[in-house]
C-alpha cells in the first residue's frame, strides 16, 4: 500500500525518498511563506471580525 503511495507522488509531483538539499531548503521555504501567509490572512480576518463586533455592540 505504502508502495504504491509512493509511485503516485512520484509521478504527480516528482517525489524522491531522498532529496537534494536544495529541494529541502524550497520546502522549507514554501513552507515558511505560507505559514506567514495565513498568519497575517487570520490577523486581518481577525481584526475585521472585532471591529464588525464592536461596531455592533454600539449600535
């Protein structure tokens, strides 16, 4: 089962077991941009949120 896993990512998006470091240093890159991303998505999200609440609340 976990074979077959393994041919699938390999062939959908160039799986290796074992990557070069450069390819880690991109994950790890992807990885961070994102997370950065939906910090500062959910920080405005969550700013909107809290003025549309006070802005209720004073009505």
């Amino acid at each position: 089962m976990l074979g077959s896993a393994i041919v699938v990512l390999h062939v959908l998006v160039g799986y290796r077991d074992r990557p070069m470091g450069i390819e880690l240093l991109f994950y790890a890159v992807t990885f961070a941009a994102i997370a950065a991303l939906m910090r500062i998505v959910g920080a405005r999200a969550a700013r909107v949120a809290r003025l549309e609440a006070n802005a209720g609340s004073s009505t």
